[in-house]
C-alpha cells in the first residue's frame, strides 16, 4: 500500500515539474515589450485621452473606450498610469506644451512685428474651425471646466499652464509697446495678456455652448471677440 503511494506521489510530482517547465517555457516565449514600445504606447493613451477628454469631458469618457481608440486592452492601462486622474494631468501637461508651442511657431513667424504676432494668434484661436474641433484644440478652452471640478492636483497643472499663455502673452504686449513707441509697466502688460487670453478661450466657450442651437448667433460671438481683440 505504502508503495503504490509512494509511486503516486512521484508520478504527480513528475507531472508537476513537467507542468511547470512548459509554463516556463511558454512564458518565455512571449515578446517582451522594449522601452521604446511602453512609451509609444503612453503616447498613443495620452493621444486618445486627450482627443476623448477634449470631446466628451473627463468624466465623459471611460478607460475602456480609451484604451480601444488607442488600440489596447483595459488592462494594459495600469501599466502607464496609476488613475484616470493621473492620465487627466498628462494631458493638461501635454495639452498645454503643444498650444505654447504653435505660439512659440506664430511669434517666430512675425520676427518684426508683435502686433502681427497678436493678430495672427487672435485669427487662429477665435475661428469656427477651433470652434467646431475641440478634439484637436487648446486644451485651456476645452478642460477649463473639467480642471475646475477635478480638484488640486489638476488645478495645479491647469493653472501652469495658464501661466506658460500668460507670460508669452506678456512678451508680446511688451514687445508691441516697445514698436509703438509706448512703455507700459510688466504689471500693466500682464494686465492686458492676461485679459486678451481670457477674452480668447471665452468667446470659444460661449460660441460652443448655442453652436448646434444658434449657429447664427454662435458665429456673431466669434466674429464679434475676434473683431474687438484685434483692437486691443
């Protein structure tokens, strides 16, 4: 009796070792992922977060449907962010590199004229196209509110954000003073970029709000922003 116990057990232990190496084997023979492909495939989630968030809202859109848009499964999320929140961060942060630098592209386009610089960004930003794409637009029209309910953290990166617009503004009320012949203080130029940007994202935000109700009027808060902007 003993003996064909003892049999057994060395049969299932057998059987065990054996099972084992193959799941050895078979994990070994799954691709590991390089460095190189993980940041591509944040690049990708962050990509389709933001389009997503931009569209539908932080709270609009689930990781699932993110995940999918970016062509991977759910699961694959926590390996690249630890929350929704986290990844809403990271598209604040990548939402606002990318509008400073188009600005950054804009005032290097007008190397002798700041007024032209303010102008052409004013024409880029106050347009039906910027409208009617927020998908694809500046991140401080589309996440204002999102940033504003989702506590301090995002606050924190929002209000950065804000800051990197601010400043670069302020250089170019500066820089067209100084064309014109005028010197206002820094104080009195921030003044000034701070309501110009404002000014900006609001009539975008508005125009948004009756688009689809009142195209008409949608397009008069466009035209009329644009209009009185460009006097500033």
């Amino acid at each position: 009796m003993s003996g064909t116990i003892a049999t057994g057990e060395i049969e299932m232990s057998t059987s065990a070792r054996t099972q084992r190496c193959r799941l050895v084997e078979e994990v070994s023979q799954v691709p590991r992922i390089t460095q190189e492909q993980k940041k591509l495939n944040r690049e990708k989630i962050v990509q389709a977060a933001g389009e997503g968030f931009r569209l539908h809202g932080v709270d609009g859109i689930g990781i699932e449907e993110l995940m999918k848009t970016a062509g991977m499964t759910h699961g694959g999320f926590y390996n690249h962010f630890s929350s929704k929140e986290d990844l809403a961060v990271e598209v604040y942060r990548q939402g606002f590199a990318d509008s400073l630098n188009a600005l950054a592209a804009i005032r290097k386009a007008h190397p002798r004229s700041a007024r032209a610089a303010l102008h052409d960004m004013v024409d880029r930003y106050v347009t039906a196209a910027h409208r009617d794409h927020p998908e694809t637009g500046c991140a401080s029209a589309a996440l204002a509110v999102d940033a504003g309910r989702h506590g301090a953290t995002s606050q924190a990166e929002y209000r950065h954000g804000l800051e990197g617009y601010f400043s670069a503004i302020t250089e170019m009320v500066l820089d067209r003073a100084h064309q014109t012949g005028t010197e206002p203080t820094s104080a009195e130029a921030r003044e000034q970029a701070v309501a110009l940007f404002c000014q900006m994202v609001g009539a975008l935000v508005v125009s948004r709000a009756v688009a689809e109700a009142d195209p008409g009027l949608s397009d008069e808060v466009l035209t009329a922003n644009r209009s009185q902007l460009r006097r500033s």
